[in-house]
C-alpha cells in the first residue's frame, strides 16, 4: 500500500467537474418556486408608487371582495401583532407595511393571500391607497441640506437624516504629513447604486403546523440560521420551534443576505390562516425593493512626495443609505470594513471620515460581491492611484512598484489597523504588465494618438480582507461571526458534511468534499454535502463576504483533522502499536519503523463501529466552529487596454489580463470561473449598469430594458494567470478565498483604461458607468461628468 494520488481521488489542486451541475444542467434543480405543498396559498405585495408620501388612507374593501381572497394585511393589521417593524442587522428598524408614510418607491404598503398569484394581484389592484405627497431627497448632500424633510421621523429624538459620523485613523499624523507634502492629489467621485441581480428573486413559503406549534420556512436566504433567529426575534416564536431550509439558490451575491418584508408578511399569513402561503417576488419587485450596494460618494486626497512616494491618504465619504439603515456588515463598523483601502500600499498614516444618511430610496449596504463596502474602498483607492500618478507626470505602474508593500514587510500593518497576512504584489504586477504587453502598448497608444485614435491602458492592484471574521472584532447583532462544519464517516468509508454555509454557486458540493479528501484520502466523490437546512446543519453565520474557503472552508478541515485524530487511534488499534508510532500519509496509517504494515482510512471507519479499543466511543464523527485568527488578503492585478470612439464616446476593450493570488486552489476550474464571472460583473458595472433617481425619487433602471446585464456577446474576453501562489500563513490549507476578488478590483481598470485614454483632455473622472454619452461629453466639452442624481426630469 502507498499514499493515494491526491488528484486522482479529486483533493486540493483537481479540476473536478462541479457535482451540483449533474442536477443543473438536466433541469432537476429545487428552487423555492419548485416547492409546492398540500392546501398552499399565494402571497402578492401592493408597492408604492411615490418616494415619499403620508398614508391618508387605505380601503382594501374591494379585495376582500374578490372571490378565492383569504387576507389582506396592511400595516395597521400588522402593528396589533407588534410586526408593523422589524429589527434590521444593523440596530435599526425597517417598516414591514407601511403605517404612517412610505418612504422610497417600491415600499410594500399591503400584501394579499388568494388561491393562486393571479388572484392576488387582481386583488392588489384593487386596494385604493390615498397619499399626501412629500418631498424626494434622492442624495446626501440634499438630506443634509437646510431645510430637508426629515424621513424617518417615526424614530424618537431623529431631528434630521444623519445615520452616523464614523472615522479612523489618525488625524493629526495625516494632517502634519500633509503639511510636508511636495504635492497634494485630489480626487471627487460617486460609485453609483447597483444592483446584485440574481437569476432567481427573493421568494418564501412559511408552512406553521398548528398542531406541533412549529414553523418551517422554505426560502431564498444565503443565511439560513440568522433567518431563524431573526424570525424568532420578530414572530416571537421559540427558535427550536422554526425551521428554516434554504433550497438551491439561483444566486444571491448578498440581495439575499437581509430580512425582508415579504418573508415577514408570509410567515404571518400561515400563522394566521393555519395553511403554507408562498410569496414570490417578480423582476421589478427585486430591482426596486431589494437590498442595492454602493451609493457612495469620496473626496478624497493623497499627500505626495516629489519622487512618488505616498505619505499619507485622506477620505472622507458620503453614503448613501436609503430609507433604512438595514447594511449587512459586522456590528462596529459602520460603513463596512471601506478602512481596507491603500492596505497594498505602504502609507506611514491616514485618516478616513464617513457620515452616513436616510434618503427616499430603498435600503441598501448589502455586500455585493464584497467583503463589506471593499468593493468602493478598492475602487477609490485605484482611481485616486491613477489620478496621483498623473498628477505627478509619472507612469502609472512605476507608481505603483514603489509604493506597494514590499514582500520582506509581511505580515504588514496598514495606516488604518489592519494586518494583512502574506503576499507577492511586485511579482504579480510584473506578470501582469508582461502578458498585456506594457510598454508596447504604450508605444501603440502614443502612434495611435498621432492618428486621432484614443487607446488607453488601467490598471487596478488590490488586496481584499476576506474570511470576516475573528470573534475579538467581527459579530452580527452579536453574533461572533465563526463557521461550522460536521463530518460524518459510515462504517463503509463514505462521508456525509454538513456545514453553517451555503452555496448559491460557489460550488461548495465540490470544493468541500475536496477538502475531505486532502485531509482523509477519502475520494471526493464518496463525500455528500448538505447545507441549507436548519435542522440538520450545525449553526453558522452563512455564506457571503467571501466567507467561504476562508471561514467555513476551514472548519471542513479542521473537523476532517478531528477525524483523523480519533482515526490514527483506531489505526494503532488494529496494528497492534502505539498511537507515537503510527504515521500518515494520504488515506492511510502505518508503522513507523514497518511502512508496509498499514491500515486505510476506511478500515479504520469500519473499525469505529465494529472493533474500537476499550474505553473509545463508537462512531467516526465530528463538529467544529472555526473562529478565524484574522483576515486573509488575497492579491490581484487587472489590466485592461481599450479604444474610444471621440466622435460617439463609444469605448471597446481590447484586451484584459488578470492575475490572481488567492493563496492555495482548491478547485482551479471553479476558481477561474469565478474570476471570469467577478471580471463580467465588473465590466457590466463600469460600463453599463445603472439605476438612478429623478428629482422626485421615481427609481430609472427598474427593468432590465433600462439596467442593462452583460450577455456573451458584449463580454470581453479575459486572460487569466495563476503563476503566484502565496499560502495564508494562517489558514488550515493556506487558502485566502477568490470569489468576489474580479468584482472588487476590476470596475477600476476599466474606468482607468477609459480615463487613460482621456489623459490630456483635462478630465479627472467619469462616474460609472461609463456610458458612450458621458464619455463624448467629457471628451467634448473638456468636463469632468457626474452620474449622481437627481436627473433632470423635463
């Protein structure tokens, strides 16, 4: 007997095909709209068609009316029940029904029950609502403005629509550096709304059994145990008695992170009428209601040395919250983990103030395909890179190269407090200059010019936290944010795992069973995961942020190392020796001084239920909760070349090369289809993704007419490189995690390809995206060009 093939048995390193598309690709999925249970109702929600207005009145006689109605809740209704508003993750309430005012277009005002969807939405039409308009603020700067109606006056001692003041760094460093600065680089910008814009939409059917008092939820959440607490907080039901399943999701990218209304509004149409009721939300729905991302406005400086080294970073940014301040992120930070910026580069000191505010648009803060707001903190650390780097007349890669953090600085302490891990950021940049051809495209771009064609060269270098979160800093509504993993083996050597995540494409049916196999030497296709079920899965606090490889990926291998602990016991068992003299190699136990005289690790699982030794408990399984030393800091390195139209501001993309180092590939195939998939995101949000406002608060891109979603056919090509691997020194298997790294780093490459293209028009910024007729007025009229609202509506 020897050591398995680790690749063979599909560990740490294979390309295995993805498990969970076998059932995918036949069309064999089990989405919640799947689900269909005995005596089951349809839920439909009434929105509001204003920003802002008093509720007057509301007649919902003509619904009860309609035949096959069963119930109409308004908010009224809702608040002799105490469920008129709910908590949000971050200490804040949010109305589920509206009761005293809407507050953003969209705002569920009244949900109906019937017999099928249809009758529930003839019924919605039917409800006559009388409203009081009010007036929009659709930005910051109005909400703080002299005179701003004050939004959410339901909320003792809120006198005007600030959320919060939040800084950090140092202050007086930052400002004595600036003092001494050769030159300052100043940079204005907004990092417009978008929207996450899953395949599937959010949608719930609650099932309460009157007889067993027990209550189980079938739903599209990437967070299934916080659903329970939260729903045990809000329907004042005792947890053990809630159940909540997350089915196959059709993505989430944190839309399905929160609480929303409607899942409220089920839950208590079943407790009431003793019968499962689904809700499903249609496309607008979703695109109006659901949690946004962004909305974040940066002034930003940076303090500079004559030869281009950075002394010190100074932001302060304005965001933008909505209605209600319903983020999801960890509790202390209140404008999410944005202090990640510069953390590539060595800054001696910097100073970050952050004022957050209410305005009449719907919630947003989700962490969309971010690690908490890292997605704008990246995104204005590289724009304001390449604007210092103009500023400077120097060439923008070696302005980089001198300011990174060099290789012997590591674990390095960044100007705002935290400690990145492990990396190789000069070697990734020099592979990516190589392969895009740098300084060639530079010779083309100065030839071109001569022609009157504009060709541009970005480039975007970040380093992303990921893995949140250590439980000294990181909680949600105080719940430390660990994860959790259960193993199983059979008698037979097969597997089962459980763990507190949950996939809505990461391909965690694949990765985690993995895992097992580079722990155990079982094969990975004798391992089965499970995720999703509240009832079977120990607790966790679910899967966005990148929690994935770096949070529960690492309890998957520190429950398979309990595993072979009890396992090498087993072993010595039945080789007759002390467990001091077993060795291990991949899947199997042997004696030191005889290495042919071993056992497998599936002999000693059967051993766990048939031949233990005296004193051991039968059985091979095991639980453990990961609670993360730190972050991990994957790296990455975009390029992008373009050329832009000056006569239509039209801009394509020539080529993009990217390079990853996100510490040790589980999966390589998966891991280069995130990157592609994150790559896509950002080219889709730097060039043609857009919901905005009107003066009067009316949401612009509510369909997929207006917010445009990159097909195949307007999707760039990407050239991906995976030569640097730099393990997280702390991590079980050195992994730092990929998933949201391309939609982090990218958007800035892109905007910086468009704007190098422009560098002696005298434009310092384009708000994204960067549609063709901002890009000509730019180009035209020699302006920077704004996207933020309002929009002129005449």
């Amino acid at each position: 007997m020897t050591a398995l093939d680790e690749i063979k048995i599909g560990g740490l390193g294979a390309s295995r095909k993805r498990v969970e598309d076998n059932r995918f690709i036949r069309g064999k999925g089990n989405y919640t709209d799947d689900i269909v249970l005995p005596g089951m109702l349809h839920m439909e929600i009434l929105r509001s068609p204003l920003a802002h207005a008093r509720i007057v009145s509301i007649d919902t006689s003509k619904a009860w009316q309609i035949p096959g109605v069963h119930l109409v809740l308004t908010g009224e209704m809702m608040a002799t029940r105490n469920l008129a508003w709910m908590p949000t993750l971050s200490y804040d309430t949010q109305a589920v029904l509206a009761t005293d005012k809407v507050r953003f277009q969209g705002q569920e005002v009244a949900c109906v029950i019937a017999d099928d969807p249809y009758i529930a939405k003839d019924a919605c039409e039917a409800i006559e609502v009388e409203y009081e308009p009010l007036p929009a603020i659709v930005s910051p700067q109005q909400a703080v403005a002299d005179g701003a109606p004050v939004i959410r006056d339901d909320k003792e001692n809120q006198h005007d629509n600030v959320i919060y003041q939040w800084e950090v760094g140092d202050a007086a460093g930052t400002e004595a550096a600036f003092a001494s600065a050769g030159k300052i680089s100043r940079l204005q910008l907004h990092y417009p709304r978008s929207h996450p814009s899953p395949i599937e939409c959010c949608g719930s059917i609650a099932d309460f059994n009157r007889a067993t008092s027990k209550l189980t939820v079938y739903m599209t959440t990437q967070a299934p145990h916080i659903i329970r607490a939260a729903v045990a907080l809000v329907a004042e039901l005792p947890e053990h008695m809630i159940r909540i399943v997350s089915p196959d999701i059709g993505g989430g990218f944190g839309n399905k992170v929160p609480v929303y209304p409607g899942y409220v509004c089920s839950i208590l149409a079943s407790i009431l009428l003793e019968r499962p009721v689904k809700w499903i939300e249609d496309k607008t729905g979703n695109l109006i209601s659901t949690g946004f991302a962004r909305d974040i406005y940066l002034d930003g400086e940076l303090a500079l040395r004559d030869d281009g080294k950075i002394l010190a970073v100074r932001m302060h940014v304005d965001s933008d919250h909505g209605a209600f301040f319903s983020d999801a992120q960890p509790s202390k930070f209140k404008i999410g983990l944005l202090h990640s910026a510069f953390a590539a580069y060595d800054i001696p000191v910097g100073h970050i103030t952050a004022t957050g505010t209410y305005t009449n648009k719907a919630p947003g803060g989700v962490a969309y395909r971010c690690s908490f707001r890292v997605t704008e903190a990246m995104f204005f650390q590289e724009r304001m890179i390449q604007a210092a780097a103009h500023d400077l007349g120097m060439d923008q890669a070696e302005f980089r190269r001198i300011n990174l953090v060099r290789d012997e600085q590591f674990p390095y302490r960044t100007p705002f407090g935290f400690l990145t891990d492990s990396g190789q950021y000069a070697k990734c940049l020099d592979i990516g200059l190589k392969a895009v051809g740098y300084a060639d495209f530079l010779q083309q771009k100065a030839a071109a010019r001569a022609r009157g064609r504009r060709l541009g060269i970005g480039i975007s270098t970040m380093t992303e936290p990921l893995g949140a979160g250590n439980s000294r800093e990181y909680d949600i509504l105080g719940i430390k944010m660990f994860d959790s993993a259960e193993l199983k083996v059979h008698m037979t050597g097969k597997a089962i795992l459980r763990t507190g995540a949950k996939t809505q494409g990461q391909g965690h049916e694949t990765t985690w069973a993995q895992i097992v196999a580079h722990e155990l030497g079982i094969p990975a296709e004798d391992v089965v995961v499970e995720e999703g079920d509240t009832d079977t899965a120990p607790f966790g606090m679910g899967t966005y942020a990148s929690r994935s490889t770096p949070v529960a990926g690492a309890a998957v291998a520190m429950v398979s190392r309990k595993i072979r602990a009890k396992a090498r016991k087993l072993a010595a068992h039945l080789l007759e020796v002390s467990e001091e003299d077993v060795e291990w190699e991949l899947g199997r136990f042997y004696v030191r001084s005889a290495p042919d005289r071993g056992v497998t690790i599936q002999e000693c699982a059967m051993a766990a239920y048939s031949n233990m030794p005296d004193g051991m408990e039968p059985g091979l399984e095991n639980t453990a909760y990961y609670d993360p030393p730190n972050l991990t800091w994957p790296f990455a390195v975009y390029i992008v070349t373009v050329e832009v139209d000056p006569e239509t501001g039209v801009w394509d993309v020539l080529n993009m090369v990217a390079v990853d180092d996100c510490g040790v590939r589980i999966n390589p195939m998966i891991v280069e289809g995130q990157i592609m998939g994150g790559l896509t995101e950002a080219y889709a949000m730097s060039s043609m993704q857009f919901i905005t406002f009107d003066a009067e608060g009316n949401c612009i891109g509510s369909n997929y007419m207006d917010y445009l979603l990159p097909t195949a056919w307007e999707t760039p090509g990407y050239e991906l490189h995976s030569e640097v691997v730099t393990p997280s020194p702390h991590h079980p298997i050195g992994a730092k995690g990929i998933g949201e790294c391309a939609a982090v780093g990218g958007p800035a490459a892109f905007v910086n390809a468009v704007m190098d293209a422009l560098d002696d028009t005298g434009v310092r910024n384009i708000d994204m995206p960067l549609l063709p007729d901002r890009v000509w007025e730019a180009l035209t009229r020699r302006h920077d060009v704004s996207g933020a609202p309002p929009v002129r509506t005449e």
